[in-house]
C-alpha cells in the first residue's frame, strides 16, 4: 500500500520528503518496521496513533497557552525560559 502511495506522490519531489519523514518517524516510534509488509488496521498500531494524537493535543494545548500568557504578561515566563 506504501509502495503505491509514494509511486502516486513521486510526481511532486515535496510530497515525497514528506511521507519519507512521516515513515522515519513511525519507525523511530516503533510502530513500523524499516522494510516489509506492514497491516495499518492492527489494534496496536490504532491504539499508539490514538495516543499519539492525544500527546500531540496535550502538546498543542500547552503552546497554545503559554502564547496566551506571553501576550498577556511576558515578564511571567522570563524567569522560566532558560538561555539555551
């Protein structure tokens, strides 16, 4: 199914960077294997992009209000941003 995703994609060099980043990254996460076939309706598979999707909700939220906060009073994140 890949395969015929990416040769559909390879018309536009963009698209392509982007499922190869997509794939890197589900295979640093371990949720694929770096070659093979591979079933996208196995229960772990949909259980960890759930999760991944709520971590990713959690993530944004807290960017969302940290952005609030510094419009409103940047002088409150000063001391908890570190240099580096």
């Amino acid at each position: 199914m890949l395969r015929e995703l990416r040769a559909r994609l390879a018309e536009d060099y963009r698209a392509d960077q982007l499922l190869q980043l997509m794939l890197d990254r589900l295979v640093a996460a371990g949720l694929l294997k770096g070659r093979g076939r591979h079933r996208t309706d196995a229960t772990h598979v949909l259980a960890a992009v759930r999760r991944l999707s709520r971590l990713e909700l959690a993530g944004e939220s807290v960017r969302a209000a940290l952005e609030e906060i510094a419009e409103a009073d940047p002088d409150w994140l000063v001391p908890l941003i570190e240099p580096e």
